[in-house]
C-alpha cells in the first residue's frame, strides 16, 4: 500500500501552533513521489469569500515533495483546505482526507487565534477518580454515615442498577486519596481528576446541596488542601468536576427558591409560571436535579463573575485546582428557546483564566460535540463519540447479541443515581452492550473502515487544537468496563495501545489498569481492591505502565500528527509524525494478512516485541500478520 497526501495541524505542517488574529502563517502538504499532483492551491474563506493561493514547492525529503503557501488568519477561527491538480483533474484535501467532489466548509483544517488551552495539557496523563470508591483513610471509620446511605464494607458488590445505587455508601475519602498516590505513581499518570466532592444525597455526588465547603464525609476542606499540597509536590495537576447545568434539589439555592416565589434564588432556576410555585424544569425530568437558568444574570455572578464565586474559590490557594471538568456542558444553557450554551463557555473560560492563567476548563459531551468548540469556550471535551464507541464497536466481545438498551440516571424513591449513559455485557457474552444515550440496538461490532470513518468524521469538525487537547477514553465511572465490554485482556491491551499512541489527552478511569469489570456506569464504580492483590491483573496493570511510560518517553506520541496509512477488518495502522521523529503504530483484534507498506524507513521496535522493520529490494516494509496484537516502531 502506498502512501498519500497529507496535512494536518500538527507542527509539522502548520509551524505557528499559536498563531494571531491577522497573522500569516505557513502550511505545508505533503505529496508522495509518484501521486498525480502537478499543482497545489490553497483555499481559504477569510471574511465568508473563498481565495485561493498558489502553493509552491519548499523541499523534496526523501520519497515526498513538500508544498508550501501561506494563510492568513483573518477571522479567530479561519478555514483552509488544498486543491490538489493532477492529470484528470483536481481534488480536494481537507480535514476528513481527499475527495473528488465537492464538498462544504464545515470540514476544512482550522487555525485558531483565541487563546490556547494551558501548555501543560499537552503532556497531561490524567487518572479519574470516584471518591466514594477509591480509597478509605483510619478517619473515615469515625464517620457516621448519613441517613440517605446505605453502608457498605469495602467488599460489598455494587449494585449496578435500581433504586439502591445510589445509596450504597462505603466511605472513601480524599486522605485515602493521598495515601494511595504512589500507585498512581508507578502507573506513570501525572494529573489526578476527581468526580464531585461536595456536599449532597448520593454517592456520586452530581446532585450538589452546597458549592461552597467540601463534603465533611470526605474529610472537609482541609483533606483537600492536603491532597492538592501532595499532588503539587510530585509536579502533578489536580482537576475537579462542576455541575454547571444543574444543582441537587437540596442546595440552599434551590430550597430558598422553592420556599418562597419572591427570593432572589428565584431567577437561578426555570420554575413553572402557574402561580402554584412547584412545577419547575429538570435534568431528563429528574426532580432532584433541578435545572438553572443561565438566562438570570445573578446566577452568572454567583457561579462565575464574583470575586468569591464557586468557580474562583477553588481555583485559588490553600486549594489550587488546576481547572474543572464540566459536568453537562452539553446542556448546559440549553432548553427551548434558551440558547445561552455558548455564552457560559466563554464566561466561564475568561473567568478560570483571569483566576489561574494555566487553568483547564473541559466539557463533557456524550455524542456530537463539534458545534460547541473553537468558540473561545471549552479547551476541548470528553471525546466519547469520536474515540469510546468506535474503540468499542471495533473491539467489544464477539459473543454479544445487541438488543436495545436505554439512558438512565438509576433513581431511588427520591435521590437519582448516577450518569449512567451506557450498560454493559458479562464476560461470558450473555448481554449486549447498550450504546452511549440509549442507542436502539446497542453497540454494533463494526470493521475497522466504519471505526476509522466515524473518527474522522468528527475529528474532521473541529480544529486539531480542540482534537488533541480533548480526553481519549475508554471508560469512565458513566460507563461500561472497557475489559467487560473487548472480554479479555489482550484486546484490553489492543485498546489502551490506542488511548497511550493516538492524539488526545488520555484518561485512566481507576481501576481498568487492574482489569476491573462493570457493565454499566453504576457497576463500573467498583471500589479499588488494594487488601485483595488477587483481582488484580499484574499483568494489565504492566501493559499500562509500559504503554504510559512510552507516550511519555516518545515527542511523536504526544505532539506528532495522525496519518492513517492502512485499515482492514481487523487492522489499523497510522503514523505519529514529528520533527523529532515517526511512531508507526499497528493494532490488530485478530490475526489477518500481513500488512505491506512503501515509502517508510527503517524503524526498531518500540512496544509489542515485534522484529524491527527493514525494507525490502522493492523498498517496502511487511507488518506482521498475528492478532490480537499491539506493536510500534519508531524512525
């Protein structure tokens, strides 16, 4: 297989990876010896008006011509694609590859002129953490369990779905926390994300009663501090999570609200304009989860704009988050005619930026997140649509037969359960794996071609900015096990391969480097067996370490840019390019045909202990054949 024109927004190929409004920048293309290309332009929609430019050749390297021309940047977020002329024509080259038709804008490359997301980000290795369930301190056993919970022992099985889960109680706190950090540190993550630690009536915390003091079970504001004092001392980052789109129905906000029509509170909700006081909007129609109103300007000072407001207080010392996950982002300013969405992304943006100038803000999205970034808003979000699902149709369990399956926060008599958005399937192949938001008929076992289609159609949308600084997963405490949902652990390695070499922040959900199972996001939340070493997978949790430690060792894996270079049934291969050098990375689900490729150089075996490559008389290179396997080799 022969290699093709390529660009992307990686250094390589766009030089100025912070470029300014009104700044010409350069971009470059790259072209195989042989490819019908006679001619290049440049296409760009400064000010809504298409120009074209024509590229010139900056460089012959090897077996490729380098084409250059320049862009300016003429609007915050600037469009370009190449018109590539051969013999029979031309076609285009633009975010989603080559086409010979033609096609919309939406799909260009983008450059960015906002301000960039923090520069730490780009290295970040983050490790999720549920509190309730990582780890409990000696303090924790003083604690008297509220009257919403259920206690549990830490041996206790977690009830997966029903109006017990999200009750179940069993009492891990932030010093358990800081007593476990050397685990995370042998694991090689160097930022810690932890799901909400404030106040409320569930174990998940999303259901808030108070944004203001952290919650006393899970030692109080002091546990904390000192967590963040022993995350910063290893040169870590500390991340939290903010429900921006809705409280608990026991927050002072809401229940000052609900008791009297005239409070101030009033306006941070959407209530019912019956007179009656009591109808008012909610997440899903989850009554505990009453929706604000981003309409209502105190609620933008009390969130955001005061000088002590939730989303500063935290940010700052003796506390020092380095940023926030936002819960719900994707509903967030939305209902009806209400379109505030991203207004409050810009707003909280400037806000955690004024506070911290290298704080992250990210937003969580569980399907089409392209029309809510490059907007000056979030620095990227939780890439479920473009990475989780296409991973998991491609790798999930043969044995499955999908059925439908729904979305549902599991509800209590009054109290909801958590984000589940996915369930999954037993290792023994019984069950099917519902998709993310119910998707009739669940998660399909799709080729690698539909896998490598839906990625690209999404990464496609927005810049590579937004793509490479949005988190890669392959499960989290809202969904399935990503070792219940692929089976085994060689196909679990298949797929952390992907999250460690692909572009993208990655994100370790605690407990998938030991192989933990769940079926669905209330299963998932499976307190971290440290008194039981005999369900732990040894060696998982060294597939893990050594494929974190590569991406860490290697600039290709972290800043190089994506070119796909074959993709069967069962096989995906790309290369991670980089001034510094070239991943070439090869991930099989099964064994298929070996894999012949032209136009690469010689490269030694990184990961996976296959040979090194050598080309032949023909100058091509062979991949080999076995699977499941995961291997990579660097030039």
């Amino acid at each position: 297989m022969s290699l093709h024109p390529h660009h992307d927004g990686s250094a390589l190929y766009v030089p100025e990876q912070e470029p300014a409004l009104g700044q010409t920048v350069p971009v470059f293309v790259r072209v195989p010896d042989g490819t019908d290309v006679r001619q290049v332009h440049v296409r760009t929609t400064g000010d809504g008006e298409p120009r074209f430019v024509e590229a010139t050749v900056d460089r012959r390297d090897g077996h490729d011509v380098w084409w250059r021309a320049d862009v300016e940047v003429r609007n915050p977020v600037s469009n370009y694609r190449f018109m590539l002329t051969g013999t029979t024509g031309y076609r285009w080259l633009n975010a989603a590859g080559q086409v010979d038709h033609d096609v919309p804008d939406h799909g260009d490359f983008k450059l960015v002129s906002h301000a960039p997301p923090p520069a730490w980000a780009r290295d970040a290795l983050i490790y999720q953490i549920f509190p309730d369930r990582f780890a409990r301190s000696a303090a924790a056993d003083g604690r008297t369990p509220p009257d919403w919970a259920i206690p549990c022992d830490w041996d206790t099985p977690v009830i997966g779905r029903g109006p017990e889960t999200p009750r179940q109680f069993y009492g891990g706190d932030l010093d358990g926390i800081t007593e476990r950090l050397d685990h995370l540190d042998r694991l090689g993550v160097n930022t810690v994300y932890l799901t909400p630690i404030f106040p409320a009536r569930s174990n998940h915390r999303y259901d808030a009663a108070s944004f203001d003091t952290v919650d006393p079970l899970l030692g109080g504001d002091a546990a904390l501090v000192r967590l963040a004092d022993a995350v910063r001392a290893r040169g870590w980052r500390l991340l939290g999570d903010i429900t921006s789109n809705h409280t608990g129905d026991a927050h002072e906000w809401f229940t000052r609200a609900l008791a009297d029509v005239r409070a101030p509170e009033r306006e941070l909700y959407y209530f019912d304009g019956d007179g009656s006081g009591c109808g008012y909007e909610s997440w899903n129609g989850v009554r505990s989860l009453p929706k604000l109103n981003w309409g209502s300007a105190e609620l933008r000072h009390r969130f955001a704009t005061a000088a002590d407001s939730l989303l500063r207080r935290w940010l700052r010392p003796p506390y020092g988050l380095d940023g926030w996950r936002v819960d719900v982002a994707n509903m967030t300013g939305r209902r009806g005619a209400d379109a505030y969405t991203h207004e409050v992304a810009k707003l909280l943006r400037e806000v955690v930026a004024q506070t911290r100038a290298d704080g992250l803000l990210l937003a969580e999205h569980g399907h089409d997140h392209t029309g809510d970034l490059d907007s000056d808003g979030w620095h990227g979000t939780m890439n479920y649509v473009g990475f989780t699902d296409p991973i998991w149709s491609w790798l999930r369990h043969e044995g499955a037969s999908p059925r439908p399956g729904g979305s549902s926060r599991d509800v209590g008599p009054s109290r909801p359960g958590g984000s589940s958005r996915v369930a999954g399937l037993p290792r023994d192949g019984d069950e099917p794996v519902p998709n993310f938001l119910g998707t009739p008929g669940g998660v399909r076992r799709r080729d690698a071609h539909a896998v490598l289609a839906t990625m690209n159609s999404f990464r496609s949308l927005i810049s590579w900015r937004s793509y490479t600084h949005s988190w890669q997963l392959l499960g989290s405490h809202d969904s399935a096990r990503i070792r219940t949902v692929v089976g085994d652990a060689a196909r679990q390695e298949v797929a952390a391969g992907l999250l460690a070499t692909m572009p993208g922040t990655p994100v370790v959900f605690a407990g998938d480097e030991l192989g933990l199972t769940g079926g669905n996001g209330e299963g998932s939340r499976t307190p971290m067996p440290w008194h039981r070493p005999e369900r732990w997978d040894a060696g998982t949790f060294a597939a893990y370490r050594a494929l974190l430690a590569l991406r860490r060792d290697t600039p290709a894996l972290r800043h190089g840019g994506l070119r796909w270079v074959h993709a069967d049934a069962d096989t995906l291969v790309f290369l991670r390019e980089a001034t510094t050098g070239t991943a070439l990375v090869l991930a099989r689900r099964a064994a298929a045909p070996p894999v012949r490729l032209v136009g690469l150089a010689a490269g030694e075996n990184i990961y996976g202990g296959a040979a090194a490559l050598r080309p032949d008389a023909d100058g091509a290179v062979t991949l080999p054949g076995d699977g499941p396997t995961f291997q990579v080799w660097h030039f």
